[in-house]
C-alpha cells in the first residue's frame, strides 16, 4: 500500500467524529512528516492492562493521543467480541496524551477552535521534539508504508522484535525471515528446518474447534480444545507466534507476538498453556 491510500483509508474511519477528524487531520497536516507512522483507531493494551480503541497512535514515538468529546470514556472506548479480532498493540512503555474538546464547566459545549488549534499545536511541537530526540540517538526508523510488510527488512536487519511492531500479510513472508523460499502457504504450523522450533500463526479468538486466548499482559497463550478432545502436551513444543488479526483497515496481518513455549506444569487435558520466552528473535 502506498502513503497516499493509507492516509485516506486511515482518515475515512473517523468521518463521522467531527471533533476527532479536525483534531487528527490537524495533527497530521501541520506535523507533515512524510516520515513518521499514524494510526486511527487501534486496538491497544495500555499501562493498566486496559484493551481500548486509541484515537491516533505513533509506534515510532511511543506516543498515543486521546481525544475527549461529549461522553467519551472508557465505556465508550471499550472493546466488544468483536474488536479480538483486530490486530492489538501493547503500549504500557507509551506515553499517553489527551486534549478534551469541550469545557469542564459544561461537557455539551465545545472550547471553541483556537483554543482546540493552541492545544494541538503543543501536541504537534512534542511529536517533532520526540522525532528529533530519536534521530540525534541514531535510533528513529522512516515510515514507509511499501516495506511495512517486507522481511527483506528484517532479513538484513538481523532479527524481529516484538517492540518494532512486526507484521506481515501472509504466511509465506514471515516464514521467509527463516528461510523458507517456496509460495503460498496456508497451514497453521511450519516447522523450521535444522531447527527445534516451529512457526505458529493462530486465531487468538473462537472458533468451531478451538479457542486461543492471549493473556492481558501478553504472557501467555491458552490453546482450549471444545469438542472434548484429548490434548495433554506429551512435550515441550517451541512456538515462534505470529497471530491471525484483522488491522485497522480491516485487511489481514500477522503479528509478531514472541517465542512461546508449552508449560507441562500448568497444561492439561483440555488446553495447553504457553509461555512467553522471549521477544526478540535472532535471524541470524
């Protein structure tokens, strides 16, 4: 996907918020920074633990933006059934920060445009001085919406890191990162040659035969079995986990999540339990 089609896509989503769209449209006209990563909308888990849809996220900044309306809360924010479907973004180490859009003294009437543009443009003035604080450290990466999905990155990088975001658009691509070189392919596990260790790319929500369930802090993954079957781990199996999720613009991902390992001690008939060994993962 171009920059141009995911600014739009991105935008369209908040249409009918008319305090939301001037806000983020503001933010994004005035930063015009064709090299810093916006999201509307997205699915996070915030420092409490907390699952919420954020108003506009920066993954490269470690930032998100709240923006408070008429009876916006947490029961606004609140995910359904739904929404665990979509690709979910951990930001406990993210700073938070919120503009509320109508008076204290009176939550139906709104602060009126120049004191809404002075708020964002201190918010504006923070994302350029973080931007610029990550690239005197050498450690700000370019948004480029055309290798978002691209191993190739990875690959020459040397290793994937949950903390990057890492997500592709199908199987075949993140099985690249470890070596594989053929087409398509649709099953759930691969196991990776010369290796102990498989890629795993499950649903984390119900389905017919199974329900997985990523834990709050993303510690842990419980594999449940609904038809009665017996599924008593005879064995440590070692997981490289790139779960199944929907993105904000609705089109499929899988995210990098970490290596899982099976926890004999805490499995049993009915489910399996992993544990998270790790989140970063040598290519190399």
């Amino acid at each position: 996907m171009n920059r141009t089609e995911y600014i739009l896509r991105n935008l369209s989503k908040i249409s009918h918020k008319k305090h939301e769209l001037y806000v983020i449209s503001r933010v994004v006209h005035l930063l015009n920074d064709p090299e810093i990563e916006f999201v509307c909308q997205q699915l996070i888990r915030a420092k409490n633990g907390a699952r919420y849809l954020t108003d506009l996220c920066f993954p490269q900044l470690r930032i998100y933006y709240e923006i408070d309306e008429e009876q916006h809360s947490s029961i606004a924010h609140s995910i359904s059934d739904k929404h665990r479907k979509r690709e979910i973004m951990d930001v406990s180490d993210f700073r938070e920060y919120r503009i509320e859009v109508f008076n204290e003294s009176d939550s139906k009437l709104s602060k009126g445009l120049d004191k809404i543009n002075t708020e964002v443009d201190e918010f504006i003035d923070i994302i350029k001085t973080e931007k610029d604080r990550l690239v005197k450290a050498g450690t700000f990466k370019p948004w480029d919406p055309e290798k978002k999905f691209d191993p190739q990155v990875h690959i020459d990088r040397g290793y994937i890191d949950v903390a990057d975001n890492v997500v592709f658009q199908n199987h075949r691509d993140a099985m690249r990162c470890f070596g594989y070189e053929k087409g398509h392919y649709q099953r759930a596990v691969w196991r990776i040659p010369g290796d102990d260790r498989q890629i795993w790319f499950p649903k984390l929500y119900r389905n017919n035969d199974w329900e997985n369930i990523l834990s709050d802090d993303f510690d842990k993954i419980t594999m449940r079995a609904l038809k009665g079957w017996d599924v008593t781990p005879t064995g440590v199996e070692k997981n490289i986990v790139f779960a199944h999720y929907k993105n904000i613009l609705g089109d499929v991902v899988y995210k990098f999540l970490g290596e899982f390992h099976t926890s004999l001690e805490e499995s049993g008939r009915d489910e399996v339990i992993y544990r998270l060994i790790s989140k970063k993962i040598s290519l190399v």
